[in-house]
C-alpha cells in the first residue's frame, strides 16, 4: 500500500495532536486544593520536601491506612510520588479498592510547579 502525501500529513497529525494530549487533559484535572493529596515516597523524601497540603503515606502501605485518611471512595484523591511510577502503583491499588476519583499527580517537581 502506497500513501500519499496528504495521508501521511494526517497520520502524523493525528500522532502528534494525541500525543499530549494525556498529560495536558492530567494537569487539568488536577486540582490540589480541592483534593485529598497523598505524597506516596518514602518518608525520608517526603521531609525533604512536599505539597503543603499533603498527607504522607508510602505506596507500600497505602492499603492499609488510606481509610483513616479518605472515608469517602467518591473524594477527589491526588498521588504523586517522584516520577510518576510509585503514584500510579498507589492509583491502581485504590482503583482495586473502589476508589472512583483518583488521579496520578505524577512526580512531585511537576506538581510543585502548579502548587497555588
């Protein structure tokens, strides 16, 4: 199959509107004033820095103490660790849990950057 010059245009169109289209449409839905913000690093990360709202709890033991902190399951919850991929283990667990509006911040460096 041959394409031509305008379907290739458009291929390369539609990757690159898509693209950025995740973590633009994330920063949006971030919204750290209204939300339950939960630091999932280590505790030794989190006292060298953190969101001021935030409520430290490692995403190793995010199962067992998320209760005493999030009651609701239908409470807007942020977590955020230093890359993105801790958050997203913690985001999953959650999820599993029945969780329904939880949102993987990322990395803390990002987040600290949208902090009002």
């Amino acid at each position: 199959m041959k394409l031509n010059r305008k379907a290739i245009w458009l291929i390369f169109m539609t990757i690159f509107t898509f693209a950025g289209c995740d973590e633009k449409n994330a920063q949006s839905e971030i919204d750290l004033n209204n939300s339950v913000v939960i630091d999932v690093r280590t505790k030794k990360e989190f006292d060298r820095g953190h969101l001021k709202n935030a409520v430290n709890i490692p995403h190793t033991e995010i199962k067992e103490k998320i209760k005493s902190h999030v009651v609701d399951k239908n409470r807007k919850v942020v977590v955020y660790c230093r890359s993105g991929r801790r958050s997203g283990i913690a985001k999953d667990i959650l999820d599993e849990m029945g969780y329904r509006n939880v949102i993987n911040g990322g990395g803390y460096k990002k987040l600290k950057k949208i902090e009002k």
